[in-house]
C-alpha cells in the first residue's frame, strides 16, 4: 500500500509555528510545552525556515550564542526542503537519509499543512509491519485457511 504524507502519514495537526523576530529562548519553551523537536519559523502565513533541537545545540549552545538575544532567524535553517501532502512516506525517508533530516514541514502550494517526522513514519511502518505478521500467522496457521463446513 501507498502512504501519502496526508493523510496516512498527519492529518489534522495544529501547526507549531513562531516568528523569525523571536528570541530562541522562545521557541525553546514553546517546544518544551509543545513536547516537539522542531518548529515552523513563518512570516504571516509563509514558511521561511524551520529551527530543531540539533539547530538548538549546534547553533546556539556549542556556539555560544545567548538564547536571550538571539532570534529565531539567525539559527534556523532557511528556506527548507519540504514535502508536498500527495508525496508518499518513502520519498520522505529517502530525502530524510539523503539530507540527515529528522523533521520536514509539509506544503500545499504555499500553504503549510503540517510537519512530518521521523517518528511519524516510523510509527506508519510499525504498524504496516505488525499487520504484515499476524496476516502471515495466519496464513500460516491456518486461522484464514481452509473450507470451512
């Protein structure tokens, strides 16, 4: 079966966003009270960037940069790559493998629709995976095989 990003992989998620003008520190406790990795970094209603906890940690921390003063802007990744809703999960793993992404926003036309995650697809091929097994128990077994009297 063919996974689309939406709506097999998101649907219906209330998109976590912030402006460029933020301090990091903002966004570092809007993702803490989010409980995500990553947030959308949008002027008005387009994507301009899209700052992570490895943009946290790389760009700020180990740089030395105080959370306070700097914005959003200045440690984002700009201009991101991102997935069209019609895309499917395997075109989203191999431009996460290609690139060593972990999270990529997802747009419709110029309409963010959400973000998917590494974690998002992982649960879709979780579970593809666990019905996988129990058809082929029961095959195997013969709970779906057979005449019945």
């Amino acid at each position: 079966m063919i996974r689309k990003i939406v709506p097999d992989v998101i649907s219906d998620q209330t998109l976590c966003k912030i402006s460029p003008h933020e301090t990091v520190r903002t966004a570092a406790r809007l993702m803490r009270e989010r409980k995500v990795a990553a947030i959308l970094v949008m002027e008005g209603e387009r994507l301009v960037g899209i700052i992570t906890e490895r943009d946290m940690t790389s760009r700020v921390i180990a740089a030395g940069l105080n959370p306070d003063a700097a914005t959003t802007r200045e440690v984002m990744t700009a201009e991101p790559d991102t997935l069209k809703p019609d895309d499917t999960a395997s075109d989203a793993i191999r431009m996460m493998k290609l690139h060593n992404y972990r999270h990529l926003p997802v747009v419709d036309g110029t309409r963010v629709v959400g973000m998917v995650s590494v974690r998002d697809l992982y649960a879709v091929y979780n579970t593809e995976l666990e019905q996988d097994l129990k058809d082929r128990n029961a095959f195997i077994y013969g709970e779906s095989y057979g005449a019945s009297a």
